[in-house]
C-alpha cells in the first residue's frame, strides 16, 4: 500500500478515474447494441437516433483518452456498415 499522502492521493484519483471510465465505456457499447438491435429490427428513424447517440459517445470517449481515435473510427465504421447491411 502506499505510504505517502501523495501515493494515496493517487490512489484516490485512479479509482475516481477508473469508476467514470467504465461507466463511458459500457454507456457506449450499450447504445453500441441499441443501435444494431434498432437497425435489426427495421425501424430507421429510431436506428439513425440510436446510431446518433452511440457516435456523441464514442466520441466523447475518445476526446478523454479513453479508447485511441483509431478505434473510435473503427467502431463507428463497423456500426454503421453493419446498420446497413
């Protein structure tokens, strides 16, 4: 365990951050299958919201680091061409 006040600030800091990080990223892949499902099931209006949503997070997601804009490309990428066919 650490042993300075600092360490433990750190310490702090990381659960705070790993807590915020895991609720983005199951937010995304959660409107991730919302999307696919909508899309499935024929609705385009709501498959192009849903489709909408999942973007703003990815997106928010790679603006804080969480996942590299790579992959935020590629899962956006891969959503959409499967929405689509």
């Amino acid at each position: 365990m650490a042993n300075t006040k600092s360490a433990l600030k750190r310490v702090r800091q990381a659960e705070t951050a790993t807590a915020r990080n895991k609720s983005l990223t199951s937010r995304m892949k959660n409107l991730r299958k919302q999307a696919l499902t909508t899309a499935e099931a024929g609705d385009k209006d709501a498959a192009q919201k849903a489709y909408s949503e999942f973007t703003s997070a990815v997106d928010l997601c790679a603006k804080n680091n969480i996942i590299h804009k790579n992959k935020a490309a590629n899962l956006k990428s891969k959503t959409s061409k499967s929405m689509k066919g």
